[in-house]
C-alpha cells in the first residue's frame, strides 16, 4: 500500500473539518477573548483617533499665523489638556496643548514646546515650523465603519486592543470544541502508581492534553482504554455521544494489539491512513457513528507531530480559522543529510549560532529531543541537506500557539 503525501492528507481533512458541524457562537466580555476566535466579522463604529489631536505637548494655531508666531509670537488663549473639549481658538492666538489634546477648531498646527519661548503669555516659535506639524488626525488609525477583522480570527493581545479602541466591550467567539482524549495500550500506567512489569508511564495524555489547552479547546480526559476491540468498541460508542472529536493515541499500526483501527474498520469507518511522514506514518482519520476520530501513533514524538501538524489544522478549520498553516521560517542548516528518505521527515531541532539543527536522538519513541527542540524542521520527501543550504523550520511557538 502506498503512502498517502502529507499534503493530500491534510486536505481531506481541512475538507472533513469543513463539512463537519460547526461549533457555536457564545458572547464573551473582551476581557475573556484572548485566544478566542471570532465568529463574526468586527467593524469600527467610532474613528480612532475620534478626534484630531496633538503629538506632542506644546502649542497649536493656525498655519496662517506662522509667520506672525515667529515674528511677535501669538497669544496663549486657553490651555488644553487630554480629556478636555476645547473652545474654537481666537484668531492671532495659540491654545498651551498637551499630546492627546483634542487640536482646537481653528488650529491646524502644533510646534513642540522645546522650539517655543514662552514670556507672558506669549509663545514665540524659535524656528520656521511646517503647517499641520504634530497633528494626529481624527481616524489616522482607523476610520469608522472598516471591517477590522473578519470571522476565524484568533485573538491576540493586539487585537482585543484595537478592538477596545474602537469601543466595542463584548464578541461573538466560538464555542470551544469538546475533545475526548483517550490514550489506548495495555502497557499504559499514570504517573504516580507504581510501574509493574512491562508496563510505562502514559505520556501522551499530558502531551495532547497540554497542546489542547494550548488551543483554548474543550478537553473530556478519557483516560486508558485497553487493547481490546469490544471495550474499544463500547469506549468509543460512549464518547462519541459526549464529543465533538475524539482524540486517540496508539492501536493503529499493524499489529494484533492495534485494535482501534481494526474496530474502526468494523464499527465505523477509516478516511484515511498511512502517511508518507516520519514519524507519524500510522495516523488515522476514522469515523465512529458521525464524530470524527482522530487516531495519532502511540510513539510520543509521533503523536506530538502529528497532533501539530494535522489535529492542530483540523481543529482550526473546525472552529472556523481560514489561516491554518504553522508559521515556517527559511534558515541555514547547521548540519547534514546525504541520505534522501521516502517520507516527509519533521525533525526536532533547534536554532544554534542562526543554523537549524536537529535534537539528539530522532527515533519516534524518543519524546526529551522534543523537549530539547524549539520546533521542527522539514526535510521533505527525497530531499538531503548539506550545511548551509536553507530548511524550512516551524517554530513550536507558532505550531502550539
Ligand atoms: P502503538 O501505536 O499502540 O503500537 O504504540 C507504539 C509505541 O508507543 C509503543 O512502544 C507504545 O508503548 C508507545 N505508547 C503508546 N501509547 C503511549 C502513551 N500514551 N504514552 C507513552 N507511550 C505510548
Ligand atoms: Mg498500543
């Protein structure tokens, strides 16, 4: 059996994302929106600035009475401070302003108070000054009725302040999806019970728990299911009454034990399976009644892998995201490969000196190289690296973020 390219996989499961139930809407203070995604578009009801206004602390008129500013100077008529309603400025005069200072009807010009000599009331411009100098006009950063951002958008610290700029209190987000995280294998112990004979400690769960909290998202903790089909069977009969997507570790290679893939085969069916990307080539996208289940290799890096490069997109284009891809980054590789591989290899790797190279010990199983990497770095399917030649590197930031 052929593998299927990681891009086609990632296909179908953008297109499976966009064709399964959205999640809802719900109405969140801005204050709770951080990270969240938007479920409708945002429009600017105000111009921001709402007014034009100073730059600077120190004097505004009008650009007619340069001239006389310099020669005479002009009269200070009134002082205007941020917050204040300025009254229209007399002509011949200036108005004393301070930055954030709505600018004067009348005054088109402010000169900073470094260039003014100020002796009783009169403001004397120490050197010529362009006309509409230090003036922030009204909707400079944004006019009213703009689109600022449309549906999909996750909220960064940037955004909720533009938003607030704006004046807008609450949003409609989308409900977070709710995700069933079920970690599948006989071997499997949680940490802090002793480990018998033969047996390891359940990482997935804390790996795949973490990076779904990461993403804001729902999480149900189903615990360890054992390798066996009909308690498989019975598990994932249960979850899929109670998520929206069920998250899987281990059980879908080849082997005997590997029951989830073979009650999947049975009691529901398989989308697709075997990639041509290392590690990961066991993912799964299989179906239990209508829930979606997601099926990630049991080996740790694997499953950290692909749960970032193929669960993370799915999700997103689940909770209505149009921007799916992971940032990735063109640097210089600090090391070599002459040998080409059959897959797509994600190596975790690290920046050294403003070279990439790859964390100890690459093998699927191996999880602390991921630990000691700051993100993956591609090499793609047939590909060798010699030292210096540019890689694609996906830092974890923006693959967890
Ligand atoms: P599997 O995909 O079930 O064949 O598992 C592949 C390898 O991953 C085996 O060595 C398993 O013991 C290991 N493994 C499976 N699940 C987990 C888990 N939750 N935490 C740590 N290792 C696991
Ligand atoms: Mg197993």
């Amino acid at each position: 059996m052929s593998l299927l390219p990681v891009s086609e996989a990632l296909e179908q499961l953008l297109s499976a994302a966009a064709s399964d139930a959205p999640t809802g809407a719900e109405q969140v203070p801005l204050q709770q929106a951080l990270g969240r995604i938007l479920a409708s578009p945002v429009q600017a009801a105000h111009d921001v600035p709402p007014w034009d206004n100073s730059a600077m602390d120190g004097y505004a008129f009008n650009a007619s009475d340069i001239a006389l500013a310099q020669s005479r100077g002009l009269a200070i008529s009134q002082r205007i401070t941020a917050g204040m309603a300025p009254v229209p400025l007399a002509s011949g005069t200036c108005a004393r302003i301070f930055t954030g200072a709505p600018i004067p009807p009348g005054a088109d010009t402010v000169e900073m108070q470094e260039n003014v000599e100020e002796t009783d009331g009169i403001a004397r411009l120490l050197q010529p000054v362009q006309p509409l100098s230090n003036v922030r006009p009204r909707g400079q950063d944004i006019s009213r009725g703009t689109v600022l951002f449309d549906a999909g958008q996750v909220l960064r610290p940037q955004d909720l302040g533009v938003i607030a700029s704006v004046g807008i209190a609450a949003l409609e987000v989308r409900r977070p999806l709710r995700v069933a995280v079920l970690s599948t294998g006989d071997e499997l112990v949680e940490p802090g019970h002793a480990l018998g004979n033969g047996q390891i400690f359940n990482s997935n769960r804390f790996t795949l728990i973490g990076a779904l909290q990461r993403l804001g998202q729902s999480v149900l903790d189903a615990g360890i299911l054992r390798d066996d089909p009909e308690q498989t069977r019975v598990r994932l009969q249960e979850l899929s009454q109670q998520a929206d997507v069920i998250l899987t570790s281990g059980g879908v290679s080849v082997g005997e034990a590997d029951c989830l893939g073979q009650v999947l085969r049975e009691s529901g069916h398989v989308e697709l399976w075997k990639l041509a990307i290392k590690p990961g080539k066991p993912f799964t996208l299989g179906r239990f009644g209508d829930i979606p289940v997601l099926g990630l290799p049991g080996n740790p890096a694997a499953s950290l892998v692909t749960f970032l490069l193929l669960v993370k997109p799915y999700l997103l284009r689940r909770l209505g995201c149009t921007q799916t891809a992971p940032l990735s980054v063109e640097l210089a590789a600090g090391f070599e490969r002459a040998k080409a591989g059959g897959r797509d290899e994600y190596l975790r790797a690290r920046i050294e000196n403003g070279r990439v190279v790859p964390t100890g010990n690459q093998s699927s199983g191996v999880l602390s190289s991921a630990s000691q990497a700051s993100g993956l770095l591609l090499i793609p399917a047939g590909g060798t690296v010699t030292r210096g030649q540019l890689v694609s590197f996906l830092p974890f930031e923006g693959l967890l973020g």
